[in-house]
C-alpha cells in the first residue's frame, strides 16, 4: 500500500488540506462580497479545486475520501 503514495506525499497531503480550507474560507467570504468580486473568488475556488484534482490523483483512490 505505502507503494500507492508519492514520493513527497505528506507535503502534498498538507497542500490537499490547505487547499480545502481556502475553499471554505472563499465560500464563506463569497456570501459577503460585491457583485463584480464574486467571479474573481468563484475563479479562485475553481483553481483550487484543480489543484485538488491533480493532487488527489497522485494518491489512492480512498486517501482523501471525507466521509
């Protein structure tokens, strides 16, 4: 199993769970933005959310499951 992880897998477990947090804080900041800043956080979470994906897929399918 350990085989499955990166190399550097726990700098990337960590940027997977820093990642997630500005996700919530964005969302949270998002409900009390203007107008014309809701798409640059809506960007922001976006990119984050990719960054996820490519780190997700570096790891077991199971690894970042939060159930």
């Amino acid at each position: 199993m350990m085989g499955e992880l990166p190399e550097k897998f726990p700098e990337y477990a960590i940027m997977y769970k820093t990642l997630s947090n500005q996700i919530k804080i964005l969302k949270k900041r998002k409900q009390n933005v203007e107008e014309k800043e809701i798409d640059e956080i809506e960007l922001k979470i976006q990119n984050y959310h990719l960054e996820q994906l490519k780190i997700k897929n570096m790891f077991p399918d199971y690894f970042f499951d939060e159930n």
